[in-house]
C-alpha cells in the first residue's frame, strides 16, 4: 500500500516521521537489549526491536524510501532509560507515539490502526519485564517524600533562626545525614520483619540513599550563596521541581494521576516549610538567638 497523490505534503511528512520513529525505536531497543543483565529481560526487549523493525518494513512499503534513524533522539531515550528505568522510558515513549499517529487518522487511518496494535502488543511485552527500581519503588519514594518535607521545613527554619548560611548548612547536612540513617534503618527493620522477597538491604538503600541525594540538593544553595534568603528561595524552587518531575515519573511508571499527587505534595511540603518558618522566627526572639 502506496501513499496515494492526494495526500498533501504536510501529511506524508507526518507519515514518514513516523517510519522514522520506529527505525530509531528498533536501534533504541536493540541497544537497550544488548545492557540488559537479565535474560528474561533482554529477550523481551530484542522481541521488541523486532516488532519495531517489522512496523519500520511496513512504513517503507507504504512511503517506497528509506528512512535514517534520528540520532539525538535514540540517546536521549537511551539515558533515560538508563537513568530513570526502561519501564518509564517505554512508557513515555507510548505517549509520544500516541500523539504522532493520532496526527495520522484523518490521512492514514490504517498505519494509526497498526501503531495500536502495535502499541497494545509492546505493553504486554513490557509488563512481563521484571526491573529492580519497580519492584523497590515504594522504599524510593518513601524516602524522597520524608527528605522533600522533612529537609525542607527544617532549612525554612533553621533559615530565620540562624541567618547565617554557613550555619544553616552545617546544621542541614546534620539533619540530612541522620535523617537518611534513620530512614534506612527503619526500612530495614520493617522489610526485615516482614520476610518479603524483597531484599532488606536493597530497599535501605533505596530509601536512604533518596533521602540523601534529595536532601544534598536542597542543602546546596547555601553553599553556594552568601544571602539566605536567596538560599532560602533557590531550595524552595528546587523542592518544586523535584515534586513535579517525581509527580509526573509516578504517573507514568505507577499509572497515577498526575494532577491529583502533585498539588497534595506541593503543598504538604510548603505548608510545613511556612510553619517551620515561623517557628524559626519565633524561636529566634523567643530565645534571643544572635547569630
């Protein structure tokens, strides 16, 4: 099946960005087989390849000329992927396929039909994948949410108590550090005692190791400023982003509501950031703090 003539430009080029979706997605794939340390996983992903370079043939048949992959594209999904879980990556990639062949129904409405075969058959294969990060998630997000409102309401605090950004650091790394030991300990304990298979240490180090990185980067800013105020606004603009970003990573892998999470932890995290800075406030006359 050719394109046929009266099909405008602006259309074939549509269809022929999306042969070239599936030709990247086939090398995507392949590279993302050949890191994969379990087997059941790498074949699952070399199945996938497969299915991607047979849509890539049935395109070719459709536009009659071959299509270069795009390379920028392979290695930002690659890393994503390698960041942030092949499950996510291929779930958000499903959302950027929708949209293209959704472009494609009014012009082409048997190639969006196949892509949804497609897509429905690629979900099935991705479901049988079996990837640590899913199954340590909870431990994941537990310690992000703790760190995002725990560090964050104790920086607000320690902000209008002490004034002085050397200080706040000092004592933020302190709360940091016992936080994340204290979180993954608990971890420990509780997957300890439940005898699951998850492993205890595994999800220790999921959560403190959450816990950590967040609370480092909410620490930062007074580092590297000398005002704590502006310190105090920068770690406030970083928990905001690192609730949005993690908002929308759980809608994807976890299949939830973005706008349902993100304003309850915004403001979760805000709200005890306020009061922490009133308490710091309060403290600092209260106790006659001149620092």
């Amino acid at each position: 099946m050719a394109i046929s003539e009266d099909v405008d430009k602006t259309a074939r080029k549509k269809i022929l960005r999306a042969q070239q979706m599936e030709i990247t997605e086939y090398e995507l794939y392949q590279k993302l087989a050949k890191m994969a340390k379990e087997p059941q996983n790498r074949e699952v992903l070399t199945h996938i390849a497969q299915d991607e370079l047979r849509y890539y043939t049935q395109l070719k048949e459709v536009t009659g000329q071959d299509i270069p992959l795009n390379a920028p594209e392979l290695y930002v999904y690659y890393w994503i992927a390698r960041l942030f879980g092949i499950v996510f990556m291929m779930k958000l990639r499903d959302y950027a396929i929708r949209r293209r062949y959704a472009a494609l129904e009014g012009v082409f409405p048997e190639v969006t039909r196949a892509a949804t075969q497609e897509m429905s058959h690629i979900a099935t294969l991705r479901d049988s994948m079996n990837e640590e990060r899913l199954l340590y998630m909870g431990a994941l997000v537990l310690g992000l949410n703790d760190a995002i409102v725990e560090i964050t309401g104790a920086v607000a605090g320690f902000t209008f108590a002490l004034q002085s950004t050397t200080l706040i650091a000092l004592a933020g790394i302190i709360t940091g550090i016992a936080g994340a030991l204290s979180m993954a300990s608990s971890e420990y304990l509780e997957k300890q005692s439940e005898s699951a298979a998850l492993s205890a240490i595994k999800a220790a180090a999921y959560t403190g190791g959450s816990y950590l990185l967040t609370a480092a980067i909410l620490i930062a800013p007074y580092l590297l400023f000398s005002t704590y105020l502006t310190a105090l606004a920068c770690t406030l603009a970083f928990a905001f982003v690192i609730i949005a970003f993690f908002s929308v990573y759980s809608a994807f892998l976890l299949n939830q509501r973005f706008w349902s999470r993100f304003p309850q932890m915004l403001l979760l995290s805000f709200g005890i950031a306020f009061v922490s800075f009133l308490i710091g406030s309060l403290l600092r006359i209260v106790l006659h703090v001149n620092v």
